[in-house]
C-alpha cells in the first residue's frame, strides 16, 4: 500500500500532550476518555515533578514520559523539539504549575488549553491553584464555584475563554467539598470539551 492510500484508510491521529504537576486526576480521565477513540491519541505525559502521579499514569498506559526542567521549558528548544518529535498538535495542562512562556504560546497558537478550578477571572492568577483557590472561595463564603477551560497564553489564568461550568455551594460547604464538587466537574467535563475543539480543528 502507499503511503496516501495508507494516510486515506489510517488517517493520522491528532496527538496531545498532557503537562501536569500532581496526581493526575484530570489526565487518568483524558487518557481513558480517548483511549478508544480513532482521532485522537494522547503521544506525551509532561511534568516538572519527578514524584508526581501523573507519570506513573502514563507508564501504566504505555504512553511516554518526558520530565520538564525549567532550562527546557524557558532557555531552550529542547522541550519544543521533544514535542515535535512526539507529532504533537495540541497541549492540554492538567494541573500543571508552571507558567507557560511566551515561545511556547507562538508556537502552538490556540493549541494549548488549561483548567482552572473556579470561575475565572474570579480565584485566578500567580499562586491561585488548587486548595489555595477553593480555600479563598470558602473564605469569602461564595455561593457558587465552578471550572473553566480556557486557551493558554502567556500570562496566568488569562487566555480566552472557552467553556465554564458552575456548581452551587452552601453554607455548609468547606474547602474540602469544594474540591470535592469541583473535581467532579472536571472530570465529567475537560475531555469533551477538548474533543470539541479537536473536531472542530479537522
Ligand atoms: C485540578 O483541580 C486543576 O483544576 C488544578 O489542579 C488540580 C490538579 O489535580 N489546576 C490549577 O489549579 C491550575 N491553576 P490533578 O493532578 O488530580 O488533575
């Protein structure tokens, strides 16, 4: 078979990368999400953590690993060049802590997502992540949080928009619970609405 007749019946797979800082949550639910699917593949787990769970998730579902220093990430080509050796045409951060620099954005323009857990650009910015950001929601006794997903640029929690969720709290609710009914918004969430922008892409 040639290789056009081979691309017309395999069409290639459009690939993401997964960069992530912690346990992996998110990404073990993106991976399962598109394991089946004919389109799209993830080709890469990033994280600037050795310890973190995120890898482990990758090797358990044989897709390699790439650990991230920061002379990679913001001095040199190296990371870029590890991602175009993966053929990879989309980012996706999943808990990822670092903030992207700017040679990354250009790069990969409108290909690069993230999910923050609340409703920007409320609980935003440099240090707002995680429990930081459902322990201010909690202090501030706020009736409601949420997620968004938003294209990256290069500054923290500041790109367009692309999808919000909210979810309703109470006066009973506590930082804990609201992680608790935030993260089941993500994981219900963040891998449709990336296959969304994905076959929009096609
Ligand atoms: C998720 O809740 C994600 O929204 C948040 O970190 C958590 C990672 O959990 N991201 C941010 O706060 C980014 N500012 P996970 O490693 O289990 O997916």
């Amino acid at each position: 078979m040639n290789t056009l007749a081979h691309l017309f019946i395999f069409p290639l797979k459009q690939r993401i990368a997964i960069l992530a800082s912690g346990a992996g949550s998110n990404a073990r639910g993106i991976i399962a999400h598109f394991k089946k699917s004919e389109s799209i593949e993830i080709g890469l787990i990033v994280s600037n953590n050795r310890e973190a769970g995120v890898l482990q998730i990758g090797k358990e579902n044989q897709i390699p690993t790439f650990i991230l220093t920061k002379d990679h990430f913001i001095e040199s080509s190296a990371f870029l060049d590890e991602l175009h050796k993966a053929n990879i045409s989309f980012i996706v951060l999943a808990g990822f802590l670092w903030r992207v620099p700017k040679s990354l954005v250009l790069a990969y323009p409108n290909a690069i997502v993230n999910i923050h857990p609340a409703l920007l650009p409320k609980y935003g910015g440099k240090g707002m992540y995680g429990h930081f950001v459902h322990e201010a929601v909690h202090a501030n006794n706020e009736t409601e949080s949420g997620i968004t997903v938003h294209f990256v640029n290069e500054h923290y929690d500041e790109g367009n928009i692309i999808f919000q969720e909210r979810v309703a709290l109470d006066n009973t609710d506590t930082p804990l619970t609201i992680e608790q009914k935030v993260r089941a918004l993500e994981l219900e969430h963040y891998a449709t609405v990336i296959e969304n922008i994905l076959n929009d892409r096609q």
